[in-house]
C-alpha cells in the first residue's frame, strides 16, 4: 500500500512539474511571438508615424515663414525698385530673425547675387566658388522651395538647417532666394526629446547610408551598412520609401522602421530593443514558475494528507469490525506474529480466551436483530475496557470474541477470562420493553513451542465447546 502511495505521489508530482512547466513555457513563447509581432507590425510603425508626423510639423512653422517672406510685398517691390536702401532688407531679416526665433535668415538676389543676412551684406555668391553652389543647384530645381544642411555663411563652426524659397516677382520672373535657417543643435534636441517621449532611439542617414542626424544619446555606428545585423537589410531600408526589418545586436532582438523624407532627402530611423517588453516576460515566467513550484507543493502536501486518510480509513474498514469497533479476523496474523514473539522474547507463553454469547440465537429470534447488534456492541465494551494495552481483541465471528494475551500463561488467562464472564453476568442488558440478562461461555488455551496459530485458535475453540456442553456460563481450560 505504502509503495503504491509512492508510486502515486511521485507520478502526480512529475505531472504537476511537467505540465506548470509546459503551460508557462509555451505562454512565455506565445507572449514573446506576440510582443515581437506588436512591436515589428504595430508599436514601432506608430510610433514611427508620430515622430514623422511631429518632423513634418516641426519644419512646417519655417516653410511657412520662408514661403510668407518669399510672398511679402515689401520684399518683391524692394528688389523690383532696384534694391537702393540695403539697410531696409537688413532690416527685415533682423526682424524675421528675432520674431520667429530662427537661427539665422537671408536673402539672395539674383539680379545683383548679393547675400543679405542679418548682419549685414555678406558677400557675392559665385558660381565658381563651391560654398555658393547650394545656390544655383536651388534656383534650378523645378520645386518653389529645398530644405538643405549646410555650414552658416555667417557662421563657419555652426551646421544648418536651411529653408531655401524661390522668390518670384508679379509676372512670375524669379528673382532670388530667400529663407531662414534652423539650427543643428535644436534639431537635435528635438531628437532626443522623441527618444525620451518614446523609448526609441531616433536618427537620420542620408541616401549612402551615413548617419547624419541624431541625438545627443546616439551611440551606434557612423554607416548602418556596418551595423551589427543590419548590414544585410541596409539596401533594403536606403532603397524603399518604408520598411520595417528585424536584426539582432548582442543577442539581443532589435526593431527598425524606416522612412524617406524627400525635404531633407534623409531616411528617418526608428529603432526599439526588445529588452524592456523581453524583462517583462522573463519576469512574469519566472513569477508563474515560483507559482507553479508553490502550487505543486501544496497540491501535492494536500493530496498526501488525503491519501494518507483515506488510507488510514481503508485500513480501518479491512482491519476493524463495523458492528463493535473490535479487530476483525483480516489482520489476526500480523498480530498473532507481533503477540507470538513478544511472548518468546519475554520467555513466557502466549494465551488466547475464545468467548461465546450464551443463547445469543434465542436473543435475536425474541428480540430482533438489532436487539442482538445491540448486545454485542456492549460485550465489546466490557471487553475492551477489560484487556490490557498490550492484548489484542478480535470479533471472531457471529456472537465469538477472541483475547490474544501475550505474556500470558493458561491459568492467568483464565483467572481473567472468569473475571470477564462475571462482570457480565453482573451486567443487566436494557432491551426495551424489558431488562434481559445476559451471560457468556468462555474457553483458554496457551501456545506450545511448535504450536501455530491454528493450533492455538482450535484448542481455544475446543475448550468453549466444553463450556458450552458443561452448562454454559462458565470458563473451561484446553
């Protein structure tokens, strides 16, 4: 019974372990399968979406001034009437400057192709002179205005974002450029501000694949061509308007949506680790595992305690007699061996008293049944209450009881089997509607070196026949 419990026990453990370990590790596969997914589909192309969308809104406020400059009447009729007073163009680009916070604002004529800037005239722009391209590549593009990134004229050390606006006069005939200019450093900031709204790491390349813009916490390669894991998609990502791509960085998965922005002819790069939604997941499976680990414990430590009940109950109902509570024959032999060599270690005999209820059949025919269940219930009771801690008390069978006695001989056995027998026939048994006496028969027998169970139990036997045919309510000895 004990090995089968094992068995089970250890069987239900193994399945516990292995299912809470399957269930969590296929949710943690799932999750990450998802999260990937949400991220590569859905978080990252939205998030792309907004920084794209704050880029184009961002510009948008210099496009506006450059086209409402290029627009303004005081500018056309200015350079129209011959551009007599320089310091009224000054003047205004000072005034353009300080009202809409550019870094920087100016005009170029192309009758006179002198640059007018805030500070004052700065110089004539040639065709020759390869600073002064920018210039004429723009007077000749078919569209009204180019965003470009250029060193500041006025101011060598300082990288900028120029808005470059073709100014026509009334009839339609181009007569300039003109525009304000963005500072690199604010551009930049920008940028990080996206970084820290976001979680994502945000910068620009050009068509070659050169990062040319980013923030002030960017701290990859010079060319995504030689990043680690991007270099295969890098063609894809410079030749697609859009694209989303997958890579791994130091093991670790990494997320990348791109797309072309033709004002500035730059690719936007949003970037996402998966290592914060990565943790999340390993936290959460290692959270299920410790729950699973603790669930099995009590799920096991419970089913053990069940078991061992309903054990301890089974035994009980195979070992012990429903009707008296005494022992039944089923476990007589474990403890006639217990009885048996306690007795011959002690070096003294074991006994056994047989004990039978006198007229117990008249009993129940005149009184039913249960009258007689009743009779036997209190027969146990003076039996157990008589015995000694070390005896053993067996329902035998019918209205039988069997007393093994260890460490008992036959004439000790039988000055206590008579002591029995009286205090029943003292005993007045309540039957209602009357009192009814009761009394019992009884026979002793004691164990031989080479006697067995068998032959201890058939002396017994043979010695309550005896009292049976000597008039009942009496002891007689095998």
């Amino acid at each position: 019974m004990r090995d089968q419990k094992l068995r089970f026990i250890t069987l239900l453990t193994a399945l516990l372990i292995f299912s809470f370990l399957f269930i969590s590790l296929v949710s943690y596969f799932n999750a990450h399968k998802s999260i990937s997914t949400q991220i590569k589909e859905n978080t990252l192309p939205l998030t792309s979406d907004n920084i794209y969308s704050e880029i184009q809104r961002d510009l948008l406020k210099p496009i506006l001034i450059s086209s409402m400059m290029a627009k303004d009447t005081f500018v056309r009729d200015w350079i129209i009437n011959g551009e007599d007073s320089q310091e009224d163009i000054i003047h205004y680009l000072q005034e353009i400057k300080k009202s809409y916070g550019a870094i920087t604002s100016f005009f170029i004529s192309e009758k006179t192709r002198i640059y007018y800037h805030p500070s004052g005239v700065l110089k004539k722009v040639d065709q020759s002179d390869v600073q002064d391209k920018w210039y004429f590549l723009s007077r000749d593009l078919p569209s009204s205005y180019e965003i470009n990134v250029d060193i500041d004229t006025a101011d060598k050390s300082s990288l900028t974002i120029f808005i470059n606006h073709k100014v026509f006069d009334y009839t339609g005939e181009y007569i300039g450029i003109i525009g304000v200019g963005l500072s690199v450093d604010s551009t930049q900031t920008l940028i990080e501000s996206y970084k820290q709204r976001y979680g994502r790491q945000v910068f620009f390349v050009d068509r070659e694949g050169d990062v040319v813009l980013h923030g002030s916490s960017y701290n990859g390669v010079n060319n995504i061509k030689k990043a680690e894991g991007l270099s295969t998609s890098a063609r894809k990502i410079l030749s697609s308007r859009k694209s989303t791509v997958a890579f791994k960085t130091n093991n670790k998965n990494t997320y990348l949506d791109s797309r072309f922005i033709p004002e500035f002819n730059w690719h936007l790069i949003v970037t996402q680790q998966e290592n914060e939604a990565e943790l999340k997941i390993q936290n959460i499976l290692i959270s299920n595992l410790t729950f699973s680990l603790i669930a099995s414990i009590v799920i096991i430590f419970l089913v053990n305690i069940i078991i061992s009940s309903y054990q301890k109950k089974l035994e009980t109902l195979a070992t012990t007699d429903k009707l008296t509570g005494t022992s039944n024959r089923q476990i007589f032999d474990a403890l006639f061996k217990q009885a048996h060599g306690h007795s011959k270690r002690n070096k003294l005999q074991l006994s056994a008293i047989m004990i039978d209820v006198d007229y117990f059949k008249k009993i129940n025919d005149s009184h039913g049944h249960p009258a007689g269940d009743k009779v036997l219930q209190a027969l146990a009771e003076v039996l157990k209450n008589s015995i000694r801690e070390s005896d053993s008390l067996f329902r035998w069978g019918g209205e039988e009881f069997l007393i093994l006695l260890p460490d008992s001989n036959v004439k000790t056995a039988r000055r206590f089997a008579e002591k029995i027998r009286l205090k029943v026939a003292e005993m007045i048994f309540t039957l209602p509607p009357q009192s009814l006496p009761v009394t019992v028969s009884a026979g002793v027998a004691s164990i031989g070196d080479t006697d067995t169970a068998d032959d201890l139990i058939s002396r017994a036997d043979k010695a309550l026949y005896s009292a049976k045919e000597n008039g009942r309510n009496r002891v007689e000895q095998a």
